[in-house]
C-alpha cells in the first residue's frame, strides 16, 4: 500500500492529504436543511449531512490528491449513524482510487490491538466466512503501550501490504509534555522513532516501509531530527493551515528524492469557502472552494520543495 | 459516577469489574450455531453470538459484581454489527445498575478528544437536539498527547459527573519500553501518574476523585509507588487471572480504607466454563460459571486485603 501511496503522489504531483474530518459547523446550512428534512434533527440526520459533504469534496477534489484522512472521531461522536457515514466515506474514496487513512490512534495490549487491526485493515472470521469490516488502506496506531501493542497491526500489515502510520511527535501544543521528555539525553519521540524504524524493517514496500510515523508539521526542527532516524518511513505530517504550520517549514519532513512525506490538511481545505480567501466561491460552491484551496497546498509545498 | 461506582463496590462487597471482552472462540458453539442460523455467518450473526453471550454473562453476574468493562475492539472487530453489539450491551447493563467502563482508550488532539469524549460520555447537538451516543459511564483515555489531549474529556466529566481511567501503566509485557523510561531520574509513569492526580484534583466526587488510572495487575510494586502519587485516584487494574495476576499482588493498589481500586478479569470470568476448575458446569451452563469465578475472584481478593 505505500508503493500505492507513492504512486498516486507521483502522479498528482501533490504530496498532500485532505483530512475529512467533518464537523457539522463546517457543512453549509442548505446541506445539513437538506438532510434533517429528510431525517429530522437525528443522529441519522448529521451523518447523511456529513456523508454528502464529503461525497461533494470528494468529487471536486479526488483527481488532484493521492490520499484522504478521515478522523474517526468526527464520526464516531454520532454514535453508529456517524461511524456508517465512517464507512460509506472509507468505500466512496477507494472507489476513486485514493489511499484512505483511517486516523483512529488505536492502540492497546497484543490481544486487544489485534482486534483493532483486524477490524480496520484486516479480515475477520466468521465460521467459515471472512470479511474486511472497515478496511482502510492506512490506521494510525498510538505506540504507548510499546512493541507487543504495535506489533498486532505490523503482522496485519505484512499480511495484507497495508500500512501504518504510528505516533511519534503529535502537532498538538502539549505533545511535549511527555513526547519531548528526556531519557537518556535523548528526547522520548526519537526513542519511539527508532523503535518505527525498527518495526519497519520487515515490512518494506519498494523503497519505503509499510511502517510510517506522524510529526506534526507545528515542530519543524524535530522533523528534521527525525526525518534521519526514520530514513526508510513515510511520515504523515498533521498541522498544516489551520493549526500552523506553512509549507517552508515542510522541506525537512522530506527526503532528497523528494518523497517520504505527506502532509494533511484538514479544516483549512475542507472548510475553505469560510475563509475570506476563498469566500468568494459562496456556501453552495463549498467543492469548489475546497479544490482551490487543495491547488494552492500543492504549489505552496512544491514552491518550498523546489526552493530549498 | 465515581459516588455510584464506590456505593456498588460497598453493595457487593466486591471491588471488581467483569471485562465483556468476546472472542468468538469463547462463546459456546451452541450459541454462535443458534446466532448463524438466524443471521448466517456474517457480521451480523457474530454480532447477534456476541450479545447473546454478553447478556447471559450478565444475567448471571450483575447482583454480584459493580461494574462491567466492554473492550470496544472486540466489537469494532466485527464492524458496524459489532458496534451495535457493544451499545446494546452497554445498554442492558445500564439497565441493571452496573457502572459500565467503555474501555476506548481514545486520545487525540484538543477538537478530536472533544469528539470521543462527546460520542462515548457527553452529547452531541443536531440542529436543536442532543443526543448521547454511546452513553458509558466512564472510559479509558491514552495520554500520550498530553494535557491538551487529556483536557476535553475532563471538561466533559465535569459537566455530565462521568469518569476517567487514564493510561499510566499497563498490564503488558512491553509496557516498560516507553512507559518506564526515566525522565529526571523517575520513570516516565510516575510523571503521568501526577498528571492524572492534577487533572483530577477539579473533578472530586465524595472521597475520590472522577479522574481515575489505569495500573496493571502485573506491576505490584509500580502501583504501591503509584497508590502514593495518586491518592484520591481510583485505579483500575486489569491482568488479573488470566494476565497473571493474583489476589495477594492487589494489596498495595488499595488505600487503607479498603477502597481506591477496582480489579478487572476478562477472560478468567467470561470464558470461565472452559478452566479445568469450572467444566463440570458445562457449555450449556457457561453463564454459571462465570457466576461461579465471580464469587471466587471477589473472595480471593477480600482475602487478600483482610490478610494484609
């Protein structure tokens, strides 16, 4: 699946994500009208309103981007109404031959944690039967429990060339609290970047591992840093636009070949007709707003890649 | 809920969780053949297996324990029906008075702990509405993201008087790899440990606080350190049984007032009928021997805290 990352990034020329990661304020008012006529003011109402927003974002951006991001949160907090437009959204992209994401930082004991992988990109067995319930290309895994909770989804990624893309320096102000810890001399993340290398060893894909890592784009300096200890890892870089980051402070998240990493974005694309930027497009063209706003990520990190 | 958890640990006298945490293979074949012959061997008929298998458990448990533990992934393994199965579940033991711990362990940045803590212990607004999704009574948290990670959960604990476990140490083997790194010469668990004692001092109920830890039954010594960083933190301490741990490794988890921690047993109770100790009750009567190891674990451990 990373070679298959790799070559929708190539392709697009965009080494970029679109985190669909809706909240219902973000979805124009005729859309979510739309959908509690049709469903009232239910659970079920907001998850059709969050399933034909990101079917239209979708649509007006899915040729000019290798991937999408979708948080499971955002879906998960309507309960099993939310979490079928989970899955619908998951089905939709793949049917557009995007590389889906699944952000769920998931993570526990082994036993627990092979659960988890084998519900979102694995197979599980029913009698005689076996079936992909959620079937994400890519989960994100939060690694605090260490190896034997990581380790479930490594097995489950040899076995069906999915990937992974494990926590090491998260975008958020307080991830220093314990991530930036100094053990050793050496901070936390570098530990567990070494160990994302390590994991990563047995699950190569063409030049890059199976195995990746998130940094946040919020931390440039420790991109760099880590950037060296994770040379064969894609990194998954979160922070982009809204909560930060610009596409100068990217270049160190990659690689010379220009690959190994990709960054997502995720309000600043899906929620562009909000910004005055982009508000001339207007509340019905939100698709069109969102598909200039995917243009100028890609050429401000092109701009950045080729300029440094 | 921290009150209601207490005041039924003292109805029952027994400070312990039952972890609804189905496999497949620990449901008897009778059970799963009567689920696939109404619902065939799809996700819908583990799902149909699982409930049934929970409900019994149950039934046969809930006057003599305080509290449940459904492990959502053993449900999110199953899809969208498995997830019907763990609401249903958490439902039915609503129903009977038990405090139930959806063990989640979600952790994310602010806005998207602000969802899992909306979807699992809050409510979400749709248009004029709100609902409660999944509707525990307390959940397991990941901190490895930090304060700001943590916070949003927290705030919803406040306002809706649920609960928190949150991850400090865990009950596996390779727990260590991260969580006993020393930062300042003190491992890195002690440092979450007073994290957690900080976040809870806002959220006190009568004697202890809604912010609770999680502590493995597997490091005795760790949670005789951690008791003291965390005084008015309930723990909760999975591995025991059949993790490893045993009633006289639990003293320390405890305050003297015989309160503080709660002890959690998945497998030892569930899958109880196929134990050498309980076959002589059979497939049939699995329910009764889940009944039968409740009463033993609870004996084992009033034991051991009236031995020390």
């Amino acid at each position: 699946m990373i070679n298959k990352l790799i070559s929708n990034i190539k392709k697009t020329d965009a080494p970029i994500v679109v985190g669909l990661d809706p909240m219902l304020s973000y979805i124009p008012e005729f859309m979510q009208k739309k959908a509690f006529a049709e469903y009232g003011e239910t659970l079920e109402g907001a998850a059709e309103a969050i399933w034909q927003f990101n079917k239209e974002i979708v649509d007006k951006t899915c040729d000019l981007i290798p991937a999408v991001k979708p948080q499971i949160a955002m879906y998960e907090q309507f309960g099993l109404p939310g979490l079928m437009a989970f899955k619908k959204t998951v089905d939709y992209c793949k049917s557009k031959d995007l590389v889906v994401i699944g952000d769920i930082k998931r993570g526990d004991i082994g036993s627990t944690s092979a659960a988890y992988a084998t519900g979102h990109i694995g197979r599980v067995k029913v009698g005689g039967k076996e079936y992909t319930p959620f079937d994400e290309d890519f989960v994100t895994v939060n690694p605090y429990l260490g190896s034997d909770g990581v380790n479930p989804f490594v097995k489950v990624c040899q076995e069906e060339k999915k990937g992974l893309f494990i926590l090491v320096k998260t975008s958020n102000p307080s991830s220093g609290e314990f991530q930036d810890q100094l053990v050793g001399g050496r901070p936390l993340y570098e530990l567990v970047g070494e160990k994302v290398a390590q994991w990563g060893e047995d699950c190569m894909g063409d030049g890059y591992s199976y195995i990746g890592a998130v940094v946040g784009a919020t931390y440039p300096e420790m991109g760099k840093a880590l950037r060296k200890v994770m040379p064969k890892s894609y990194i998954l870089v979160p922070g982009y636009g809204a909560q930060g980051g610009k596409g100068a402070d990217l270049v160190h998240f990659f690689n010379e070949d220009g690959l190994g990493a990709v960054v997502n974005s995720s309000r600043g694309i899906i929620a562009a007709y909000k910004q005055e930027k982009y508000e001339r497009f207007g509340a019905e063209n939100f698709g069109e707003a969102s598909r200039e706003a995917v243009k100028d990520m890609a050429a401000d990190i092109r701009e950045a890649l080729a300029g440094r």
